[in-house]
C-alpha cells in the first residue's frame, strides 16, 4: 500500500473519516483490511474477527462523535 495514494495513510481523527464521502468509505474500509493482512502476514496471529469488523468500526466512527456520543 503506497501511503501517498491511501485515504487511510491521511486519516488522524474520526473527523477526518466524517469528512469523507459513501465511495471513500467503502475504500478506506478495503484500505484498512488490506493493512489487517499485511501486518497478520509478518506478525503471526488471529486476523478473522478484525476482518469482520473494519465496516463496523469504519461506520461506527462515521456516525458517532466519538468520544462524546
């Protein structure tokens, strides 16, 4: 993943993910499982239930003014 091309890489705080459109979620959420895989494959572990949870996570960020709500 080249961090100058990532949304993810340009990501600091759940206002920088609120600021984004639907199609750039969608992206940052296919960004985020990618860099899931890539750390599992040089760091041995368990990786299915993040996997399962970036869309979760992403959304929950998007929608809640985190740490407030």
């Amino acid at each position: 993943m080249n961090p100058g091309e990532s949304l993810l890489f340009k990501l600091s705080s759940p206002e920088d993910l609120r600021k984004l459109g639907p199609a750039d979620l969608v992206k940052v959420s296919a960004e985020l499982r990618q860099f899931i895989i890539d750390e599992v494959s040089n760091n041995p572990g368990h990786f299915g239930a993040s996997l399962g949870a970036v869309e979760l996570t992403v959304a929950l960020h998007y929608v809640f003014n985190n740490p407030y709500d």
